[in-house]
C-alpha cells in the first residue's frame, strides 16, 4: 500500500485547512487510516484515525476542531482542520495499517504552517 498526501499549505490562526491522503494497492477489509504529525523537536503523535467501520479517535487538542473522515470506495482519508492555530503547525503524516495482514504504512508528510 502507497499513501499519498496533499493539502498542506500556509494559513492564519482561525483559518481552515483539508488534508487528504490516498491509498493505492489491495486495502484490508478491517483496517486504521489516521493522521498523524510532528512538530520541529517534538515526537510524533495521532491527530486522529479512523477504523474501516468508521469510529474515530482525536488527541484532546483537536476534539471540535478537527473532523477525521474517509471514503472506503474511493480509498481516501480526510483531514478537515478548522480554527487552526499556531500550535498545529507540524508535518502531517498519513497512515495505514491493519492486523491481517500485520503491515503498517506511512505516507510522505505534508506541511501545515499555521502564522499570521
């Protein structure tokens, strides 16, 4: 499976954003699509994933901020970012991963800067 993400961009503190990560090749029927970023100096950490059923988990710093969303058919996770500020400003990585078969993948990030 390859991920491929796009979105990224510069925006002002309040302003919205969308990230969406395609995934090509053979998708498990049960699998984790979710969004991770990283921060200059910090370590990575979940934004938000999204089972194949569609129950989501956020980190609490985006809880009514951020809506985590996917399209089976299409194969694509959505990232809506809306009241961002400049604590968000990270790189952005898209994941996959699944139990049967055990693979777990990531896609290349995407930047998002959050200034005014």
């Amino acid at each position: 499976v390859q991920l491929q993400a796009s979105g990224g961009g510069l925006v002002q503190p309040g302003g919205s954003l969308r990230l969406s990560c395609a995934a090509f090749g053979t998708l498990s029927r049960f699998n984790t699509m979710g969004w991770y970023r990283q921060a200059p100096g910090m370590q990575r950490e979940l934004v938000a994933r999204i089972i194949s059923g569609g129950d989501t988990v956020y980190t609490d710093s985006v809880k009514g901020r951020f809506t985590i969303s996917r399209d089976n058919a299409e194969k694509t996770v959505y990232l809506q970012m809306t009241g961002l500020q400049p604590e968000d400003t990270a790189v952005y990585y898209c994941n996959y991963n699944s139990l049967v078969p055990s693979v777990n993948y990531w896609g290349k990030g995407t930047l998002v800067t959050v200034s005014s």
